[in-house]
C-alpha cells in the first residue's frame, strides 16, 4: 500500500522521475536502492511478487547496514512492468524516501560479485599488491614490455 493505495492502483512514476547514471540495457534482472537499515527481504519480496514474474532475489547488505536488491524476473517485460510500478515508490520501512529501480548491468558482477545477468568473476589478473601473495607458479608473462612488478 502507498499512500492508501494498493500498488496496482497507484499512479505510474511522475513523467521526469530521475534514474541513476546511465539508463542499462533492457533484461531480466532489476537493481533497487534507497531501502534502509529497517527495511526486509520479506517486504521487498511482497511488493515484488505483486509486479509479477519474479523468479528470484539477491539481498546484499551494504557497509553500514543498506541493503540493496538483485531481483530477475521470467522475461524483460516483466522487469520492466516492476520498474514501472516500484521506480520512486516509498515502502512504509523507507520512511518516506523513493526507492530507486532501474536494469541491473548486464555481464558484470555488481557488489560483492553478484546481481549481473551473465556475469562471470573476473579472470585473476597480476597486480603488484597480487603478486606478493600469487603461488610460484604464478607469471606475469606476456603483460607488456613495462611488466606489473
């Protein structure tokens, strides 16, 4: 309920409603922010599964208590119906404040190496910090002329 009214029959998101950085592709998976210390996985879910199609969701607790969400859907329309309805509402645990919806980045892991449709964790690389503690057999061969160490 927002407002006194149930989701499905508040009013779309006001025409202008800010998004974050740069709009991401169109996919299954959304990223919600602005939740709070007091907000819950379980009342997260409830608005979700009313938008409908959500297959799964990721919790992630941020440093300082902030939870942040991954959640995918069955098909791309679906997520966008749940940006649609969730972009700039407030839950009662919000106090007030919008959430924040958009596509999650595609192929790239998001905190903590998760949330991303299509991620995979990155490659080890050889970095002067990596390289004190890589095993012996680890090279940095073929890494340019000028080398990491």
């Amino acid at each position: 309920v927002h407002g006194g009214a149930p989701l499905a029959q508040r009013p779309a998101v006001a025409a202008g409603a800010p998004m974050r950085g740069t709009p991401k592709p169109p996919n299954e998976t959304i990223y919600i922010t602005g939740l709070t210390a007091q907000s819950t996985e379980q009342e997260i879910t409830q608005y979700l599964n009313t938008c409908g199609g959500l297959s799964s969701l990721r919790w992630v607790v941020r440093p300082g208590g902030y939870p942040i969400v991954f959640a995918t859907f069955g098909s791309v329309s679906a997520a966008q119906h749940a940006i649609s309805q969730l972009h700039g509402f407030a839950l009662p645990s919000t106090n007030g404040q919008p959430l924040s919806v958009e596509f999650a980045k595609v192929g790239r892991p998001g905190p903590s190496g998760v949330g991303a449709v299509g991620a995979t964790p990155p490659a080890a690389f050889p970095t002067p910090f990596a390289a004190s503690f890589a095993p012996a057999a680890f090279s940095s061969a073929g890494y340019g002329a000028a080398g990491w160490m």
